[in-house]
C-alpha cells in the first residue's frame, strides 16, 4: 500500500521504488505463499511461490535493463514470464484440488475450456492488442502466449468459482488471477499502442494479483472435499469454437497467425484423449457393474441382485434349486472338482432360461430361479432344469451324477420378499426328503401341495411326519437365509 501510496503520489521513476522496492515486495509474497498452512497442500504453496520467485526474475532483470544497469537480451525476461505461467497454473490447480476431487476428466476439461476459449479470445483480440504487421516475428508469438495464457488463468478462475462455495480462500485466489490478468492485458494494450511507460501506476496491479494470490494460499479453506461440477456444456461450447476457429483459418489462409491457431490444435487432441478416456471409464463402471451383481464362480447373477428383483417382481414364480449329495463331491474330490461341477451344473441351467426369468447362484450348490410365467410355463421350465440334470457332468473324465431338490413358491398379494423365500425353502426340503435324485414341490398360500413326482425313488411322508418337521424348523434359519 506505501508503494502504491509513492505511484499515487506522482513521484518519479527511480530504484529505490522501482527497482528494489517493487520486487522486493513480489519476493515477500513468495515468501508468505510458502509458509502458508500445510493444511492446505504443501506441494501448492511451494509450487506458487516458485512462479512468484520466477516472475520476480524476469521483473528484475528487466528493471536492471529499464535502468541500464546491464545490457542482456530481453529472451532472459521473456522466459522468466513464459515458464511463470504455467508454474503458478500447476500451483493453483494443485491447491483447489485439495477441495476439489479432480480427475483426469475433469482435468481435461478444464483444459479444453481453457485453451479453445484462449485460442478464440486471441483471435478477437487479435487486431485491437497485437496488431497484423508483425504476423512473423517473435515478438507477435510472445503477444499472443501471455493474451492465451492469461485468458487460460481467467477461464480457470472462472471454473474454480462455478466449483466451488465462496470461501475466503477461492474469493482471494480468484481476485488475484483476475488482477494479475487485467494488468497484463492492459501492459499489452498500452505497450502495442507505444503508450506505455515503465513504472506506471498500472504496473502495481501485477503486485495487488501476486500478493492477493498469496494470501490466498494461507487462507484455510475447512470444507468438505466437493465433487466438481459437470462442465459438458463449456466443453462443447470450446470444443465447437476451436473447430469453427480452424475452419475459418483454413477458408481464408493467412488471415490468423498460425500462433493463433496452436491452442485450438491443442484442444482437439486433447478432446480426443478425453473421448477416449471417457470410453474406459464408462467400460470400466459397466464392468464394475456387472461384477457387483454378477456371481465370481458362474458367471450368473448373484444373491444381492437376485433378491433385488424378486423384492421388485410382484407375479409369477419363484424357484430354489438345490443341488443332491454335492457335499460328497467337495468332500472326496476336493472343492476345485466342486467348482468345476458348479459351473457345468451352471451353464446347463442358464441355456433353459427364457427371457421372462433370471437365475442366480444363492450360494454354495443352492440357485434360485425368478420367473414371470404363467403355471404352465414354470411347469416346463422346472422340467427342463431337471433334464438338464438327466446326463452326467463329466470333469476329467469322471462322471458325478448329479441331481436337484426344487421347491416352487408363487406369488401372493402382501407376501414380502421373505416369506416368499420361507415358502420355496420349505417346499425345496419337502422335495428333498421325499427324493434324493430329483423332485418337485410347490408351496401355494402357506399350504405344501404337491406339484409333481420324483424322477428318482420317493417315499410318501405322513402329513403329520410334516407337521413336526415344520414345527422343529427355527425360524432365525430362515431369516439368515435371507
């Protein structure tokens, strides 16, 4: 504020103010920015304060120069500032991306948005700031990287305030971009025009940016880490602007400096990396998808996504499968010839399921079967899983005959999830104890009729034989069932 006060004041250039003073303060921002609170991040207060120090070399070699203290070749400043840019960019997205969770997507588009917009802003820009005399020499290439590089720090500020709350942090790092942006663009302006002078008042908006930056960087921001917003929209909008921009450079040859045309190039790789990158996310959440409601071992559905539909299916029929004397299997052969039973016993089953059912492995040898058919249709399909079975699965060239219990539980109006479940285990035990090959129960309104015979031998069980063995059954059994 003194240094501002002394420009105010109308006191000549000299270099106590001009050259010491005015970097000593940039350099005290670099400083303050690097102590800032480690709560924030580290590696973004050192990163921010490495473009202040980098910004204040090129600002003292060049007031040495104004003060012909030395002569050197003004390229020192100029890539002083060039590798300034993109330093306190990293610094800066590396500090909102303690609060912000910013992908490689979200990354990209930042860039997109950023560059096609500051390749389209240049070539507004292009005759009121830079002039087209000299489309050819460096200097006009230096123009137009700080005209895109300040609008890529506007842009950015732009996308931090649409991110973010406003907190004292993200409202001090964005005043500081947009003022160091504007005392930018105006030293561009006046300095095209020949208007300008060194150590003009302007020149202290760059010190109001740098120190507002700094202080940003030591604000603590306490919020919860924040999911960036959707930018599709500005991404399109700047995807579509460079596309128009190439357009328009290849209609009329000439008329853009091929500079000008750079950051558009730019945006539509980088589109295409995002395209790209797009595609494996979305392959990648398909699978995971998939994976969530799809058994390891089968490849059928699993429990979870089985009992989610039938808690959604409100008519039709549900099915328990259980294996016969699969235990045996696991026992004398080992659980990998099991495993291997399991999913032969698996593909069979999934080749007779019509598209008005699901099937899915509830666990160990038990499937469960969800159908919206009518009786008949159950009735058949029952049938063709037990044909399935009629042939033996062959693992390395053994034979296991295998049979299957299926218990059959229709649906009924206010029957929850359940005791649907109850229901069809019970009818799957009745089957079970009347046949150790194959057999058929069905339970309908809480009653056990029966549907259909065994393929195997079957006993006949006494009603009253039935209604012990219902009574002795616990009722938590069933409920961890489910």
């Amino acid at each position: 504020m003194t240094h501002l006060g002394f420009k105010v004041a109308g006191h000549s250039v000299n270099v106590g103010k001009d050259l010491i003073g005015f970097n000593l303060i940039a350099l005290a921002c670099a400083v303050i920015a690097a102590t800032a609170p480690k709560i924030n991040s580290r590696a973004a207060n050192l990163i921010v304060a490495l473009a202040i120090i980098i910004w204040t070399a090129g600002s003292f070699v060049s007031a040495l120069m104004a003060f012909e203290f030395i002569k050197l070749n003004s390229a020192i400043t100029d890539s002083c500032y060039i590798v300034f840019y993109p330093v306190l960019l990293l610094g800066v997205i590396i500090a909102n991306s303690a609060k912000l969770k910013f992908g490689a997507v979200e990354l990209l588009d930042s860039a997109i948005i950023s560059l096609g917009s500051a390749s389209v802003f240049a070539a507004l820009l292009f005759n009121p700031l830079l002039g087209f005399d000299e489309s050819n020499n460096f200097s006009l290439f230096l123009r137009i990287f700080y005209i895109c590089a300040d609008i890529v720090l506007l842009i950015f500020t732009l996308l931090i305030a649409i991110n973010s709350k406003l907190q004292l942090r993200t409202i001090l790092l964005s005043a500081g971009l947009v003022a160091f942006v504007i005392s930018d663009l105006y030293f561009l302006k006046t300095q095209v025009a020949g208007n300008y002078e060194f150590g003009q008042i302007s020149d202290d908006g760059w010190l109001v940016g740098l120190f507002l930056l700094a202080i940003g960087m030591n604000a603590v921001d306490l919020r919860e880490k924040a999911q960036p917003r959707t930018l599709n929209i500005f991404t399109g909008v700047a995807l579509i602007s460079s596309a128009t921009l190439l357009g328009l450079a290849a209609l009329h040859p000439g008329h853009f400096p091929n500079f000008i045309l750079i950051p558009s190039f730019i945006t539509i790789i980088i589109a295409f990396i995002r395209m790209g990158l797009a595609i494996q996310e979305a392959r990648a959440a398909s699978s995971e998808r998939l994976l969530a409601r799809t058994d390891e071992l089968t490849g059928l559905a699993n429990r979870r996504y089985f009992l989610k539909t039938l808690t959604e299916t409100e008519t039709g029929f549900l099915l328990i499968v259980d294996l016969n004397d699969f235990k045996s299997v696991n026992d004398n052969f080992g659980h990998d010839v099991g495993d291997k039973v399991l999913k032969q016993v698996a593909q069979r089953f999934n080749r007779v399921i019509d598209s008005n059912s699901i099937i899915a492995r509830l666990g160990g040898d038990e499937f469960g079967v969800i159908t919206t058919a009518d009786e008949d249709s159950t009735e058949e399909l029952v049938q063709f899983l037990l044909a399935t079975l009629s042939y033996p699965v062959v693992i390395q060239t053994v034979p296991f005959q295998i049979g299957a219990s299926i218990g059959i539980a229709k649906f009924w109006p206010d029957q929850d999830c359940s005791e649907r479940l109850r229901q069809a285990d019970l009818a799957m035990y009745r089957a079970k104890n009347r046949s150790r090959n194959s057999a058929i129960e069905m339970a309908k309104n809480n009653n056990q009729i029966k549907v259909d015979g065994s393929s195997g031998k079957s006993g006949q069980i006494s009603s009253s034989t039935w209604e012990k063995f219902e009574e002795s059954m616990d009722e938590k059994f069933f409920e961890n069932r489910l």
